[in-house]
C-alpha cells in the first residue's frame, strides 16, 4: 500500500510554530481560533500538525524529563534531550522523511545532520563553500554551516540555523521590487543595507562582522516598537534574543576563513584552539598554563594537522595524540 506524501517543509514549519504559541503558556482564545482556521484551511495544514505531533510525542517518548505537552514549547528540555539521543535512534523512531526533522532541528538547535538535509546550502566540517544565489548575492558558508532560502515577492531570507556565512549583497536581479535581503537566526533578524557581513552562529548569541554599508538588526524578543540597531562598516555585534551590543572578537579576524586562513592578533592559545576545533574532528584540549599564551599570524585550514604541528616551532608547548582525534596542547 503506497504510504502518504509528507507534508511539505513550509507546513511543517508552521506547524511547529503553532505548537510553540499553542504551549507557550500564553495562548489565547484568539489564537486558539486562528490556530483553528488555519488547520482547516488546507488538508496539508492538518496532515503537518499530525505529523508535528508525532514528532513531539517521539520526543517525549525517548527524552523522559519533557513535561506533557511539551512537543514543541520547551526550548530548553528538547535541547537538552536531542543531545542524547542519536541519529540513528530518532531515524527508527520517527521515519517521517527529512521534510518533518527540520523545524525540530530548529527547535534543537543541535540536530547537525538534519540540520545539512534540509538547507538549501550547506558544509560538512572542515568544508567551505561559494554559491551565487539566483538575485546575485554572493553566499559563502563557513564549516559546518547549514542555511536555508526563503525567497518570495516580499524579501530575500535567508535562515541561518547552523555555523557561519558571508554575504555580499546583490541588485535583487529576480525583481525589480528590489526585495529587502535579510538573515533569521534563533536570535533575531538582520536586514542588509546595501552591504558586505559575516553572520555567525554560537551556543548564546550571533555575531555580526560588516565589513561594508550597514546591517539592521531586531532581537527576537524586542517588541514591535522597538528601535532598530545598525551596525556600521569595521563594527562587530553581539545579537541575543533581548538586545544587540558591540562585541570584541578576540583578536579573530571574521572574515580570514572566507580566503581559507584564520588571521589573528594577539589571541590566546585556548581561543585559537578552539576555533581551530570547529574545522576539525575529534577533541583539542589545552592545560590552563598553555591557554594563557599569545599568537599571532595567518594560519592556513587547508591542513589542521599541520597547523598543530608548527605550534611547538612558535610556542613553548608540546602537542601530544592519544588518538588521532584526541590531541592534547601542554606547556613543555
């Protein structure tokens, strides 16, 4: 017996929006009848809320700590569960295609396989890419990133829900609207002001670098009334969910990777070594005394194993492997 289409991505995802505001703890009788309408107004709305709910129950079902009704609202609890459990696992258990596991790797934020099959663009570890988009923006994603495109007759969005991306605004060669070009993260949204940035995505915020024009950005939580804050050419910004403040970058150059290089200046070694990690497999550990120490210089990422390998020639440091991807960074 020939099994039902999925339902598609964009109902998918409205589902699980639904089921956000639905066990927010705030929904009320207006947004209960709109919450009606719209399921009964396509027999796809109804076929993705089932399957919305069938995700969330499989949830529930292998987490154990979530509360009842919980699918889709407690942000906090799927995170922590989607974390134990595998790929493998939540394949058997909810074997509903890779349309339905997008909105939860959303809602996760820590499904990175799911994350890659479903983006319209995405990069394996280690991996960079360049893509001009059908507008004549140009897209370049970092390693490990994931983005999906959602353009119509409104706006050019781009999704950011895992990594790094650089953009170089086009004319909007699809429209002569000249649609507004923005990126959504978990934690607000940016719009391009005719401009050059590196968006990037981190554990509690995102980080904006403009390197040319301007970007607006607007916290997920700001209200509708709220200011827009504009970040300039040669500023960095930290985007959460509440606000948007200058940011220090440690001594990293944000765009250094776009030419294949981490470029940086007085930074210490821990925070070189971990940004070294998100290229690589495996764990890079560093003792304390080791992690207080400076580098500067351009490192090529074409080779990680080799960039290690120089550190000694530079720094008073030893690299030890237990395995080839468990190294150890000591001082000598």
């Amino acid at each position: 017996m020939p099994q039902p289409a999925s339902p598609a991505p964009s109902a998918v995802r409205q589902a699980f929006g639904w089921m956000v505001r639905l066990q927010s703890g705030t929904a009320d009788a207006r947004t209960q009848r709109a919450f009606a309408q719209w399921r009964s107004a396509d027999p796809a709305h109804e076929q993705a809320w089932q399957r919305a709910q069938e995700v969330g129950q499989a949830l529930r079902a292998d987490f154990g700590a979530l509360p009842a009704g919980a699918g889709g609202a407690s942000f906090e609890a799927l995170q922590a569960g989607a974390q134990r459990l595998s790929r493998r696992r939540l394949l058997a258990k909810l074997s509903v295609g890779a349309a339905v596991v997008g909105p939860v790797a959303w809602l996760t934020g820590e499904l990175a396989p799911w994350q890659r099959l479903t983006a319209d663009y995405s990069t394996a570890k280690g991996e960079r890419r360049s893509v001009t988009l059908a507008d004549g923006t140009a897209l370049a994603l970092n390693t490990d990133s994931a983005v999906q495109l959602r353009f119509d007759g409104t706006q050019r969005l781009l999704v950011l829900t895992r990594g790094e991306i650089a953009l170089v605004s086009g004319a909007d060669a699809q429209s002569a609207l000249k649609r507004p070009l923005r990126v959504q993260t978990r934690d607000g949204l940016l719009e391009a002001l005719g401009t050059q940035f590196v968006v990037r995505l981190d554990a509690d915020a995102s980080l904006l670098s403009v390197e040319e024009g301007a970007v607006a950005m607007q916290p997920a939580l700001a209200g509708a009334g709220a200011e827009l804050v504009v970040a300039r050419a040669g500023t960095v910004y930290r985007l959460s969910r509440t606000e948007a403040v200058p940011a220090d970058t440690g001594g990293l150059d944000p765009t250094g990777w776009t030419d294949g290089a981490l470029v940086i200046r007085d930074m210490r070694l821990g925070d070189f070594l971990a940004e070294l990690g998100r290229y690589r497999s495996g764990h890079i550990g560093c003792d304390p005394r080791a992690a207080e120490l400076r580098l500067s210089g351009v490192y090529r990422l074409d080779d990680t194993e080799r960039l290690l390998a120089i550190l000694p020639s530079v720094l008073p440091v030893r690299i030890d492997y237990r395995t080839r991807f468990w190294v150890q960074v000591s001082m000598r």
